[in-house]
C-alpha cells in the first residue's frame, strides 16, 4: 500500500496527471490484477485442501473409535474365555485385542500429521486472506485516483466547451454575493409588506412624530384622576 | 445506485426546500452535474464507481492563490476539514476541491443530503478562504 500512495503522490508532483492520464500506469494496474487474481486462486486452492485434510482427520477419528470399540469388546470376550479356562480361545482373543490397538495407534499418529497440516494451511489461509484484503486495497485507490482524474478532466473540458473559461473564484464569489445581496432584498421587502399589511408601519410613523395612542390615554386618565377635570 | 437512475430519481425530488437541477457531463466516464437551488454558484459532481459515490465541488484553482500565504491556507484547509459536515478538502490535479464519498448502497435521501451539505460547505469555504485569493 505505501508503495502504491508513494507512486502516486511521486506522479501528482511532477503534474503527469494534467490530462487525466493513469498516474500508476496500465502495466502497473495489470500487474496489481494479476497478482489480486493469483492471491484469489492460491486462497481457493488452500481452502479446497484444507477441506479435505479435515475430512480425512474427521474420518480418521472414526476409524480410531471403531479400533477402540471393537478392542475393548474383545476385552469382555477374553475374560469370559479364561473365567471358562479356555486358555488358548483366550490368547487367540487377546491377539486380536494387540492388532486392534496396534490399528488405533498407527491411526492416531497419522491423524495428529494430519492435524499438523490443517493448523499450517489454516495460517497459509488467513495469510492469503490478509493479502487479498491487502491488494483490493491498493487496487481500489489506484482506480479511484484514475477516476478521479478523469472525472475532473471531463470535467473542465466540458466547462470550457461551453464558457469561455472555467470561471474563476473571484467569479464565483462574485455571483453568491449577489444573490446573498438579492435574498437580503427580498426579505427587507417582506418585513415591510408585512408591517403594511398590519398597519405597524403607521404605529411606527405615528410614535416618530410623538403621537402616541396609548400614552395619550393614560395621560387623560392621570389627568380625570388627579383633578375630576379632565374633560376641557 | 448509477448515474442514470440519480438522474431520474434527483430530478423531481426536494430535500430540505431544496430542487436539484441534474445534467449529464458529455465523456466517457459516468459523470452528473448537480446544481442544488439556493446554492447553484458551486455545482456538485458526483461520479459513481464500484466502490463508492464521490462528489466534488471546485473551490479555486492553485494560480489564484497567493502563493506566499500557501502554507498558511493548508493549514487552515486540513484543520477545517476534521469538523465540516459530511465533506473533506482535497486537491485534484490544479483544482482545490470540497468532497464526501458515499457508500454505493446509499439511498437518494443520503445522496440528496450530501449533495446540499456540500454545495452550501462550498459557499463557505469560498468566502471564508476569499483572503488567500491573489
């Protein structure tokens, strides 16, 4: 991953992307492809493997079992034979008896190889899983990088197709003033009609020029209260 | 979610009192150009890959920066990043840019949001960095 961000900041710097062009180029895509395609296949192949090791371990442990059973069946028999005194039964029991856990035990040294291989492939699987992880990655930020600047590429050729020129900041900043400067307008003008509409414009008018409705009544009232003669 | 079905779905649609005004950019790669109403002096880009949805708007190109207040813009630039909405800053080949990448499973509403989000952060960002202009 780091050698894929170093290409691509190394790239940018030197201005090889003014066009859009693929700054990790092609070949490097391809290369990046194949090795995500063969970290795919070699995980699907450890995994198909590591299927059928645990299969065989699975059927190992039953075959051991079954060696294990049978022996100590023979056990039960073997006594039975000598409680009879049928000595040489008895040895021909217990021969078989050693062949059954000679069986088990050659199983079980087997099995545990087996289980010896299952815990190697299962690191070698999450190995390749990590690397998988690890390429997407790397695959994902060259394409987008690609992407990217195309996109602005198409962009710009576009903007300048149909302005004269990609329009400047000041430009820019120029036309949101004025609509701002428009929004401000609009909105003064509503307060106003708002207070037209209400009659709030005149209260104001009216309180400007000292006449004020409500103060004159509390003044007559004042006036009737103090004298009784308040009406001239 | 790919361009075309953006475009139909963007274009009858409101999201906070606001329309969107949607045209195709002519090329090879899938790219919209959104106009967001009440913020339509800084369009949105938005271009949709297998892994996400990114949208861009320019805020101004490197030759209308006063080159000896680079350093101090950047600065400003990468610490008002952390805390804006939805959007980072960035840069692409000349142009500086405000952008937010949206997972591809995003719903119009998402997509609608980060489309108005980004063209009022683009207002922003504009006037508040204006000084650094040459």
């Amino acid at each position: 991953m780091r050698t894929v961000l170093k290409k691509i900041l190394t790239a940018m710097r030197g201005g090889v992307n003014e066009l859009g062009e693929a700054v990790v180029d092609g070949q490097g895509n391809r290369i990046l492809e194949q090795e995500l395609r063969d970290s795919e296949h070699e995980l699907k192949q450890a995994k198909q493997e590591l299927a059928s090791l645990m299969a065989e371990a699975a059927s190992l442990a039953r075959q051991i079992r079954t060696e294990q059973d049978s022996a100590a069946k023979r056990e039960d028999d073997a006594r039975k034979a000598i409680a009879a005194g049928q000595e040489d039964l008895a040895r021909e029991v217990a021969e078989r008896i050693v062949g059954h856990e000679r069986r088990a035990s050659e199983l079980t040294q087997t099995r545990e190889l087996l289980q010896q291989r299952i815990v190697g492939l299962k690191e070698r699987v999450q190995k390749a899983e990590k690397q998988l992880a690890d390429y997407r990655r790397e695959l994902q930020v060259v394409k987008t990088n690609e992407r990217v600047l195309r996109t602005t590429a198409q962009i710009d050729t576009n903007i300048n197709s149909q302005q004269s020129s990609l329009s400047t900041a000041k430009e820019t900043l120029e036309r949101i003033r004025e609509r701002q400067a428009r929004e401000e307008d609009r909105q003064t003008a509503s307060a106003t009609l708002e207070k037209e509409l209400t009659g709030a414009d005149l209260d104001e008018k009216l309180k400007a020029a000292g006449i004020d409705g409500e103060q004159d009544a509390v003044n007559d009232v004042l006036a009737r209260l103090k004298g009784g003669n308040a009406n001239p | 979610m790919d361009t075309q079905s953006l475009t139909l779905a963007l274009g009858d649609a409101t999201h906070s009192g606001r329309t969107f005004d949607v045209m195709p950019i002519a090329g090879e790669e899938p790219v919209l150009q959104v106009i967001v109403s009440g913020a339509e002096e800084t369009p949105v880009y938005i271009t949709v890959t297998d892994t996400q949805i990114l949208c861009l708007a320019y805020l101004f190109d490197e030759q209308e920066l006063a080159p000896e207040r680079l350093n101090e813009l950047h600065e400003n630039m990468l610490r008002i990043s952390v805390p804006m909405p939805l959007s980072s800053l960035g840069k692409t080949g000349q142009h500086y840019v405000v952008y937010g990448a949206l997972s591809p499973t995003s719903g119009t509403s998402e997509i609608m949001q980060e489309l108005v989000t980004l063209a009022e952060n683009a207002i922003d960002l504009l006037q508040t960095f204006e000084d650094y202009l040459a």
